[in-house]
C-alpha cells in the first residue's frame, strides 16, 4: 500500500528506465535470419561447411540484367567482378563462339531470354563470402539499370531489410490500433495512456537490452517487439478496467482493491502465455527456441512492469466509471443456443482440417508483389530455374577423366525427372567441341566447380517443384548413386535445413502442447483451488488449437515451423481469458458477475490482439500474413469459446475445496 501511494515517482523510475534503454536503441543491430535452422551436426550443414572449404562457396545469385546491346551487359558483369565477395561471374556473352550475334551457346544454357517485351541476360554470380552483404551490394550495383537478383542469400539480404521496416514503421503502426483500442475500451484518453505505458515501456527496455548486450534482432525475435506491445498489455487492460469499475471515494484504496481482485488472474494469464512459449523450447530448432525465449522474456516484462509501476501511476486518475447495469444479458439465458452455436464454429472449422498440407521453404517467405518474387518470376521464365541446391560428388577416379565425367552424366540423368536441369563441370565441357574443351579450363579455374585433388566435383541442380517431396525424392536418388566410381554423394541447400527444421518441429509439436496444456491445466487447477473447474476452463481453450489447425486447412496455410509454433502462442495468450471468467466466478459465485465482469476486457483485448497482429497484413512477407491470419483467428475464437462455453458449463455453482 506504501508504495501504490507514490505515483510521481513509480511514474518518474518508469520514464528514467525507459529513457536509459532508448539511449542505446541506436546500437541495436540487424542480422540475418534462419541461420540456424538446424543444429551444426546436421548432415546438411556439415555438406554446407565441405562445399565451402572446396570450392570456396557459400551461394550461387543468378542476376537477370535487361540489356539492348552487349556492352552494357559487359559493363555490369566487370562491376560486379569487382565486387567484394564475388569469386566469379559467368557471363553469357563470354563463352567461346559467341562473337558477333552468335548466341547459341547462351541460347543452350538459357542465359539469354525476354520478359514482358525485355531481352534480359542472366549471369551466375559465384559467392565466396559473407553472403547477405555481398547479395547486398550486387542488387545496388545492378538495380539503377533495372536488374533482378534471385538467390538464397538475397533472400536474406531482402529479409534484413524487412526487419528494419517491422521494427521502424509497423510497430508503430501496431501501438497506435492497440492505443485506440485502449481508449475504446476504457472511454477516457488519460486512462487508455497509462494503461498501455508499462508494455510500451516493457518494449524499449527489452530492446535496449539487446542492444546493451549486442543481441541482434533477426527473424527469430523480431515479433517481440510486437508480443510485447500487445499480448503483454493484456495484464494492464484489465487492471485498469476493473480500478475505473470501483465506487470506493479514495483512489489509493481503489488501487490496492484493483490490484488484490485481480493480482492473481493477471499473475496466471502472465505465467500461461510465457509458459505457452517457453514449451517451443522442447523442440529440436533453434529457431523455435530464440523465437520462444523472446515472446516469453517479452511477457515476462510487461507483466512485471505492469505489476511493478501501474498500481502507483493509475492512482493520477481520480476518475470512476457509472455504475453497470444488471440486466442479464441474452447470451447468458439461452445456455442450449450458445452451445449450439460454439458446435457449428467448431465443427465448420474441423471440416477442413484435412486441407492443411505440411511445407517450408525458401520461397514461402515472400509475398508475389515482393522484389524477391519478381526476380524469381524473371529467372524462372527465362532460364526454368528456382531455388539451387548443391550437390557434392566425390569420385573414386579423376574428375576430369572419362570415367569421371560418364559419372556426372548419370547424376544428371538421374535427377532429370525430378530436376528441371543442373549445372556441373560436365556442361562446360559438353558445349564446346572436344578440341576446344581444354579452353574450359582456362575459363573455370580448379578449385570453382572441380577439385582435383580430392576428386570432387560441385554440381548444382534446380528442382522442378519447390517442395519436401521433391526434395526428398532428390536425396533418394543420389543417395543410391553411391557406387562404383561414385564414392559418395552429399547434398546441401537452405531449402534441405528448412526442410529437417519444420520435420523436428511438427514431430516436436504435440509434445509441447501437451506439456503446455496440462502444465497450464495444473497451475488453473491450482489457482482456481479447483482442478474440476481448472479442466473447464481449459476447454474453450483446447476447442480453439482444433478449430485454428482447421483455419489453417481454410485459408491455405501451410503446417510448418512458424505456424506450428504458432499454436503454442495461441494457447498462452488465449487462455487469459478463461483464468479471468474463472477467477471472477469463484469469487462473486455467480456466472452473471462474472461474465458482466469480465466480458468487455476479454472482448476488447481478444480485438486488441487481433487487431495489433493485423499490422503484419502490410508485410511484404508472406509468413507474416500467415501468422496475421492465425493469430487473428485463434484469439477472437479463444473469446468467443470462452464467452459461449464457460456461461452454459458452469450454469450451475462448484465447490471450492
């Protein structure tokens, strides 16, 4: 009660914290994203680290450079040879007999083609090191002449960028809603501000702490930001909600009333929501683990802010509000209607659970009005290639011999069914008559596509589906190859880490909502001194991750590590709002109390919620729509459940033991 009596200076201690964590905003960096998909023991990690050792790579860009004749061509390949990071550049243009109008050779490779009326050129960009800079400063180069990257560093590249518009503008964008969401449901401007401050506060101070600590911000954590804004302002709505509810004349009383009604409802929708993300630490990614331990360190500090700060600052507001009505409201007469309608939800959802297929790659990530997908566009139209993946051949004879390349003619026979073509020292060679085909060497220096000490060539294949099947099938194949004067084959790509990724995951996934499932059964259980009434509560909430699996099935939304995780988010931050409608029961003994209560704050935050995500809409990531779409789905059905299904089970009183 001391310290609820001393406003101006919680509120000055909130202000000086939040100003100290801004101070070092400007030191917050941005890195890559998914560069840890898989743990370092992964196969294809390991065939990664050997392809680069070998042949010094680490990605292959394909750029698409629009041209009317053949000197501007020349001119962007000799800047981008002098680029930083790029080991070689095969030019179309630079192949042997391609004097004059010749072409032929580029025509057989499909390095020269049109694209909406443009005749564009497309050059193999060989990478040696750091990647997303070096993707980077390609796209700058090629970009004031209306060029088009496509690669999977480039795609990193592009994703970096997207982080610092999340952070710089929809964030923002998401506190502005969540404010007028706040003021809607609060109804006085003063209120609403002090109601949002501790998770807004919350916010800078987590990322001043990554900056302090030098964390960088990537595509693992950059929703914390958001998780914080807006799953952890859920504690301070309410509290503030039921201090302008009280008649009591003293303001202080009425925040240490507020505070002592909802200490440990709020105290629970905290620990569930952390605990619905710390069980995405039970999967096998890291990615699912950084994504998990930032939604719940995010959580964590709103709901201490809140605790710690808003029971003092919202005594600055001598303002209470009239009186609610009693008038029994018609949901809670018609018990039998509400369960009908909670059933035709719930089933109309489930029926299209057999939709949902599971999938993760690379090109999920971007939606098709990005710079990404139109550079993929371009690329696929004229050359018939998308994503590459990197095949390792180790022979057990002389690369460059006959024998040698018989032996990467039937990998490449092999793969045709699967692959829509590859790209190996072999074609080099079969382009050029054999008199000619040394020139190849002085072209490809060893050590680019071929080690001849190690008797190992590099090949490089583009799938004609973009998909876990394919790629699955791809890896048989060459698997079976090793014989022979094939002495092995490994196979690396990001598309093969993703796709391991969302397989630990999905497998992973039922163990972790089971854990978070009855973890948070049991601490209701407790909470509410009721386990019978604990399993209740958890129903409405059970109903949702069903009926969202559903949603995901309707609105063709693929099953993968990011909307896996995406059902333990659900299931922390929806269950709020059954720990609020149970704990309001038990203590008015009345469903009526309980649901004039608690029905506008969990109304008001399920939109609030909903509506903060919905930002994510204007990414031009379509990842980002998808969890938009989840999220937005699982919690209003999380309220409604709740509303419609808690009123007609607990129609009759529990004992407490």
């Amino acid at each position: 009660m001391a310290w609820i009596k001393k406003p101006w200076l919680a509120l000055s201690l909130m202000l000086i914290l939040g100003i100290l964590s801004a101070s070092q905003l400007p030191k917050l960096k941005v890195r890559a994203y998914f560069k840890s998909q898989v743990s370092r023991e992964s196969r294809y990690v390991a065939a990664e680290r050997e392809i680069s050792r070998t042949f010094y790579l680490r990605d292959v860009a394909i750029v698409a450079v629009p041209y009317r004749t053949r000197e501007e061509v020349l001119d962007t390949v000799q800047n981008l040879r002098n680029l930083d990071g790029v080991l070689m550049v095969i030019n179309p243009f630079e192949f042997p007999l391609t004097m004059a109008n010749n072409t032929a050779l580029a025509q057989r490779l499909r390095l020269i083609g049109q694209f909406e009326g443009k005749d564009y050129a497309l050059l193999v960009v060989f990478i040696s090191k750091s990647p997303e800079d070096t993707s980077r400063r390609i796209y700058k180069t090629i970009a004031p002449k209306g060029g088009l990257v496509f690669g999977i560093s480039y795609i990193g590249a592009m994703a970096m960028d997207y982080v610092k518009m999340i952070l710089s503008y929809l964030t923002p964008v998401a506190l502005l809603i969540m404010f007028f969401v706040f003021y809607f449901t609060l109804k006085n401007f003063w209120a609403a501000v002090l109601a949002f401050l501790p998770s807004v506060l919350a916010t800078v101070y987590l990322l001043g702490f990554y900056a302090a600590i030098d964390k960088p911000v990537t595509m693992e954590n950059v929703l914390m930001p958001f998780i914080t804004l807006i799953m952890g302002s859920s504690a301070a709505l309410h509290y503030v909600n039921r201090y302008l509810s009280l008649t009591d004349p003293n303001r202080f009383e009425r925040a240490y009333i507020s505070f002592r009604e909802t200490f440990f409802a709020l105290l629970m929708t905290v620990l569930t929501t952390v605990v619905g993300f710390l069980s995405l630490g039970l999967t096998s990614s890291p990615v699912m683990r950084e994504l998990g331990f930032s939604g719940a360190l995010g959580v964590a500090t709103a709901g201490a802010t809140t605790f710690v700060f808003l029971p003092p600052t919202v005594t600055l507001l001598d303002i209470r509000r009239s009186p609610r009505t009693t008038t029994i409201s018609g949901t809670l007469r018609n018990r039998w209607m509400n369960i009908l309608i909670f059933l035709g939800l719930f089933i109309f959802f489930c029926t299209f659970a057999g939709r949902v297929e599971a999938e993760f790659h690379s090109l999920i990530f971007f939606r098709s009005g990005s710079k990404v997908m139109k550079g993929a566009r371009v690329i696929e139209a004229i050359a018939g290639i998308k994503v590459p993946i990197f095949l390792k051949i180790d022979l057990n004879v002389d690369v460059q011999s006959r024998e040698g390349l018989e032996s990467l003619k039937m990998v490449r026979d092999s793969l045709k069914d699967h692959c829509e073509r590859t790209f190996s020292l072999l074609d080099l060679y079969e382009l050029l008559p054999q008199p000619l085909r040394n020139l190849v060497l002085a072209i490809l220096p060893e050590g680019i596509l071929f080690d001849r000490k190690n008797n190992s060539a590099l090949m490089l294949a583009f799938p004609k589906r973009v998909d876990s099947k394919t790629y699955r099938r791809i890896e048989t194949i060459a698997s079976s190859l090793a014989e022979g004067s094939i002495k092995s084959i490994k196979l690396s790509g990001e598309d093969f880490k993703y796709m391991e990724m969302n397989e630990f995951v999905i497998e992973n996934l039922r163990t972790s909502l089971v854990f978070a499932l009855l973890a948070i059964a049991l601490m209701m259980g407790f909470t509410l001194r009721n386990f019978k009434l604990g399993l209740v509560a958890c129903l409405p909430i059970a109903m949702t991750l069903l009926s969202l699996y559903g949603a995901m099935g309707l609105f063709r939304i693929p099953l993968n590590a990011i909307s896996a995780c995406l059902m333990n988010i659900v299931l922390g931050a929806g269950i709020d709002y059954a720990i609020h409608f149970g704990c309001a029961y038990l203590k008015h003994k009345s469903v009526v109390e309980a649901y004039m209560l608690t029905r506008k704050p969990i109304v008001a935050n399920a939109f609030g919620v909903a509506l903060g995500f919905s930002v994510l809409f204007l990414s031009p990531m379509k990842v980002h729509v998808h969890i938009a779409t989840l999220i937005f789905v699982g919690m209003l059905l999380a309220a409604m459940y709740s509303l419609l299904l808690l009123p007609s089970l607990l129609s009759q009183n529990i004992k407490t033991r």
